[in-house]
C-alpha cells in the first residue's frame, strides 16, 4: 500500500476525524438525544471550517439498536433533509447495536473531507449486488470513493445479508448470511477495480460472537488470511441478522507529485 504524503494531504484537501461524539443530557428522549449528536458533529464540522456536506462516513453505536431504529432513521432523514444531504453524497456509514458507558441512546462519529484541488472527487458508489439503503429509507451510501493524491479510497459502509429487493436474506443462518455479506462486498470492491488485496481496515460485527470462528473459517476458504479485519459483538440493525462488515480500501489512481 502507498502511502499519502502528509503535503499532498494538505494541499489536495482538508481532513477531519472525530469520534466519541455524545449526547450531553442523556434524560432526554432518544431521538432528542439523536438529533443532539447530529448538532454536535455540525458544530464540530463548522469549527474547522467545514459542513455536513463534507462528510464522507460516520458510525453511529445505538443503545438497544433494535427498540427505535426507526426512530433513528426518522431523525437522520429530517436532518440530511435541512442540510440538502440527498442532493450531494450521502455519507456511508455503520449503525449498530452497542451499549456506552455513559447511558447515552448513541454514541456517533464522523470523517469529512473538503477538496482544496479540482482533481479531488468524492463519489457515492452504488453496490451491484444490494439496492441503494436509499430505497428504504435508510439514508446512507453504499459506499463512498474519495480519489486524492494520486489514490482512491473506498469507504463500504457496513454490510449485511441484504437482498437486492432489500429484505433480509438467510435469516438467522449464520454460515449463509456470512458467504453473502462476503460476496456483496467483493463484488463492490471489483466494481471500482479492487480487491481484498486493496483492503486497509475492516471490522466484522457478529450478534453472538462465538460466530466469530465461522468467520475465520470462510475467510480460510476463500484465502482471505491477511484480511486486516477486527472482531466486536454488536447487535445488527434487523433482529434476524448475525452478521456485518465494514471495510475500507485504498489503491493508486494516479501516480503524480505533489
């Protein structure tokens, strides 16, 4: 893997992480406190200079995911809504179920990227194998492609054994979810002519992680040992789902000096 010059980062775009990213009253409803996180990463985001447009990824940790992902939608929709988000990129992201412990109903963070060169592109990438989240009103991309410095980076949002039509496939067979989790994000990677090669971070979720093993077991098949993929146990967004991924990947576009 290349890496980015620190000076071709500065001077191709602006790049701002945070995470950690919390409601302050957490007596207030949850999709008060929702809307507080959103607020809050606004008002980090504008501290630096940048907006919600600018943002390329997020995460988002829901207490109890399964009791008020709706709700949680609601919140997102009504707020990328007010920003105009659906008429540029809308983030990839991850929502999943983890507790905090701060007793806050999320826990949320953000990656934004502001071009300063005209070569810099922030594309959403649509999976060839899953309709858009869009479609069912989940708003978030499938993925998102930042090309910067000479490199592209693809952001896959995470990933679960979703059908084309967008219902919930292989319910509760764990093996099976994960064989097609696995070759939705395959063949999103071969669409912007990469592979698992190309991967640089990864984290697999599992509702049980004692399902962690069959992981491993699929990656041994399919010869994916070198995977830089981390383990966590966290409820996914539909209850008869065992199974996510998230992945990011980076590749030369084109080579060029600073």
């Amino acid at each position: 893997m290349t890496i980015i010059p620190p000076q071709c980062l500065e001077t191709d775009a602006q790049m701002f992480s945070l995470s950690g990213i919390r409601p302050r009253d957490t007596r207030r409803s949850r999709s008060e406190q929702a809307r507080e996180v959103f607020e809050r990463m606004e008002v980090a985001l504008q501290d630096e200079g940048m907006t919600f447009a600018h943002v390329v990824r997020t995460w988002f940790h829901l207490d109890d995911i399964l009791a008020w992902y709706g709700e949680f939608n609601a919140v997102r929709n009504a707020f990328f809504e007010e920003r105009n988000i659906f008429r540029g990129v809308v983030p990839a992201s991850t929502g999943v179920g983890m507790p905090n412990e701060h007793g806050a109903a999320l826990v949320g963070g953000v990656l934004a990227v502001k071009p300063r060169a005209a070569d810099v592109k922030v594309l959403p990438v649509p999976s060839p194998l899953q309709c858009p989240a869009l479609d069912y009103r989940s708003a978030f991309s499938r993925a998102v492609e930042v090309q910067i410095a000479g490199q592209r980076h693809l952001y896959i949002s995470g990933t679960a054994s979703i059908a084309p039509s967008g219902a919930s496939a292989h319910r509760n067979d764990i093996d099976s979810q994960i064989r097609l989790t696995m070759d939705v994000v395959e063949t999103l990677l071969e669409s912007r002519n990469m592979t698992w090669a190309d991967a640089s971070r990864a984290i697999a979720y599992f509702k049980d992680l004692k399902d962690a093993p069959r992981f491993a077991a699929h990656c041994r098949q399919c010869h994916l040992l070198d995977l830089p993929a981390t383990f966590a146990q966290a409820d996914i967004c539909r209850g008869e789902l065992l199974f996510e991924i998230e992945l990011d990947a980076v590749t030369a576009r084109l080579a060029r000096r600073c």
